[in-house]
C-alpha cells in the first residue's frame, strides 16, 4: 500500500480520488477469491460424497484403487456377486454364498463328464485304439500350451521354462495315479480321474474305500458313528487319510453322521450314504466352502458380505469355488 502511495506522489496525482477505486478494485478481487475458492472446494467434496456414495452403493468403493485389483478379477468378482445376489439387496448371506458355490461346483463336474469324451477322442490318434497314452497326452499338451511336439526329446525338454517342466511332472505323477490297468495309458474313466478326479464315480468310490478302511474297526462294511466319529488322541483326523475331507473335532464327526451321511436313520452308513457323502456335489462342501470364506472376509461380522469385503480379499475369492473352481478342485483330489 505505501509503494501504491509514494508512486502516486511522484506522479502528483491527487491520493484519494485515485486511491480509493484502487481500494475498491482490490477489495472486488479479494471477495471474488474468497467466494470464488471455498465454492470450488465445496463442489469437489460434493462431488466426492456423491462419487463414493455411489460406490457403497455398489458395494465397491473404489476397490480398484484401494486394493490394486485387476480389471478382470475385477469384473469376475462383480459378476458372480450379481448372480450370487439372489435378492439384489447388494449383500451376500452364507446361504446365498452356499448356494452359488453348489451351483458352480455341480456346472463344473457336469461339464467335465459331458466333454470327457470328446477330449478323450480327440488325443486318441496315434494309434486310434481306445486308450490314450502318455505320450498322446503330452503331445497334446504341448501342442495347447504353443509348444512344438519336437520338445518331447529329452535333449529339448530340458531347454523348456522351469515352470513348464514342473506341470509336466506334475501331469505324470497325476497320470500314474490314475492308471489302474496300464501304467502308460489310460482308458475312457480313467482319463476322467487323471483330469476331474473330482467328476470320477471310480475315484469317489475309492475315497469311500478309504473312509472304511481307516474307520470300520468291526469289517461289516458299515460305519456306526462311534466308528465315524473316531479321531486321534490330539482331537483331530487321521492326516494320513489321504484324499478324505472330513470334520476335524469328535464333536462336529457326529453331528454330521446324524444330520448328513445317516439318511435312513439306521444308526449306519452303507456305501451308498458314504458315496453321496464324498460327493463334492453334496451341499456339505458348498456350505464348508462359503463359512470359510466368510470367516476370511466379514470382517464387521454382521454375517454379510458386501462387493467391498469380497474385494478386499479378492486373493481368496478368485482361487475359491466361487470363481475358479476347476484348479480348487485339483488341488484338493
């Protein structure tokens, strides 16, 4: 102000009468500033109340940007909420979880066995004989995953990416297990196991071979549930009863022998309830499936999963039944 002042002397002009419009422009552009600014701010944040109250009400709150989600997990995410969402109030309940797991895991197996088959047929070709052998198979399997037949020699096998060799082997020792008859081929149900082991009645009936062995303590090929509910002094299973997805404490052992595998409400469980027992398709292994997903992810425990908290944990989800039930399958059969 003093600078405005002593300018204004030196030009000799009267002080107020060019003084006071000076004062009055600068007092106009300090009020246009002061409301011209806090306006802008507040149009920002109404803008972001709005844009985040659109996201809670999409259950997503901008998970792609909080969580580092990537635009297809993403997108599988939110689809499978929406089908999950039977009621569409933007929540899931265990029992809607529950069911969309049972839903995807019976879709799963029926598909596995509708397209055995034509699978089956299309490796079988040198020779065309009913059976598919190792070497078929590897052909083919190179052949899926872009890499020429030629990789099949030890000299160029061995040249392959690390992660490759290791499916291989991985192949092989799945392929060995499987092979009841012939070590290095396989026949039609056979092919289904090393593939879907969960799809496979023969592989099924073996997890039930495995259950009486490790508990029909009298041989009469029948279970009682002192028999059932029988587990190791420490209070959980027998680990070395491969394959077998049972309850762990004596407890829930006989709650699920009563409520689940005893159907007829003999007091024994015959091949036939065990069967449907190990059946990944009973509802058993969706509800299991969905608690342990909730006891990962509700973490506000109302006994609700919103888009928000499954996101927040979209690791899990993604490699659960819910999404990719293929590869969650295989690693537990």
């Amino acid at each position: 102000m003093g600078l405005i002042v002593k300018i204004l002397r030196n030009m000799k002009i009267p002080r107020w009468s060019t003084l006071l419009p000076v004062l009055i422009y600068l007092i106009f552009i300090t009020c246009i500033l002061m409301v011209a600014f806090p306006a802008k701010s507040s149009n920002i944040t109404t803008e972001q109340k709005r844009g985040n109250g659109d996201a809670e009400e999409n259950g997503a709150d901008s998970n792609s940007v909080i969580y580092n989600v990537d635009k297809n997990a993403m997108q599988q995410l939110t689809n499978a909420f929406n089908k999950a969402d039977t009621n569409k109030d933007k929540h899931l309940n265990l029992q809607e979880l529950a069911k969309y797991i049972n839903f995807k895991i019976r879709d799963h197996i029926d598909d596995a066995i509708r397209t055995n088959p034509t699978t089956f047929v299309e490796i079988d070709q040198k020779p065309r004989d009913g059976l598919v052998s190792w070497d078929e198979y590897q052909s083919h399997s190179l052949r899926e995953k872009g890499i020429a037949e030629s990789y099949m020699k030890k000299s160029l096998f061995d040249t392959l990416d690390r992660k490759v060799r290791e499916s291989i082997a991985r192949d092989k020792a799945l392929w060995m297990e499987a092979a009841r008859t012939d070590p290095m081929s396989l026949t039609l149900d056979e092919f289904l196991s090393f593939r879907h082991p969960e799809s496979s009645t023969v592989n099924l009936l073996n997890l039930v071979d495995d259950i009486l062995r490790q508990f029909d303590i009298d041989g009469d090929d029948k279970l009682t549930v002192a028999e059932f509910s029988d587990v190791l002094p420490n209070g959980v299973a027998d680990p070395s009863s491969k394959k077998i997805i049972l309850s762990q404490t004596e407890k829930e052992r006989k709650e699920e022998f009563t409520k689940i595998i005893d159907k007829n409400k003999d007091g024994k469980a015959d091949r036939g309830e065990l069967l449907s027992y190990v059946d990944p398709r009973h509802p058993r292994y969706a509800i299991q499936e969905a608690s342990a997903l909730f006891t990962l992810a509700d973490k506000n425990g109302d006994r609700k999963l919103t888009l928000h908290e499954i996101i927040a944990k979209s690791s899990i989800f993604i490699s659960s039944k819910m999404i990719n039930t293929a590869d969650s399958f295989h690693d537990e059969f």
